[in-house]
C-alpha cells in the first residue's frame, strides 16, 4: 500500500514506482466513468458525504502520479 509507505517514509524507492503504476489506471477508470455518463461515488468518502465522481478526481489522481513521476527524478540523499 503506497500510503502507508509515505506516510512512514520507510520506502519511498517501493511507493513512488507503484503509485506511478497505478495512478494511471485508476485515472482511465475515472474518465471512462465520465464520458459514459455514469454516475457513481467516490471510493474514500462517497457512500458517506454521497460525493460523485467529477472531473477533480481525474485532476486529483493525475497530479498524484506527477508528484511519484518527480520524486522518481529527484537524486536520493
């Protein structure tokens, strides 16, 4: 699980490749969901707060897996 790992910093070399895995394909999930005009909830709080999928949640798993992209590139210290 890629959040716990950065949540504990005890393998960012593991967390950023695998997010960077899967961002993308939760992020094709998402914009198939859209242009087929489905209407499903989010996973982490919609059964609660009843919250659709929206465009903020395409924009929100891309910049994700741009942030994995740019700590892949950084130098480790």
């Amino acid at each position: 699980m890629p959040s716990v790992a950065y949540v504990t910093s005890a393998t960012p070399w593991l967390a950023n490749p695998e997010t960077l895995a899967l961002m993308p394909v939760g992020d094709a999930g998402v914009l198939e969901v859209m242009f087929g005009k489905r209407r499903i909830r989010r996973a982490c709080l919609g059964t609660v707060l009843k919250l659709p999928l929206t465009q903020v949640t395409l924009v929100e798993g891309i910049v994700i897996a741009v942030i994995a992209a740019i700590m892949l590139a950084r130098p480790q210290t």
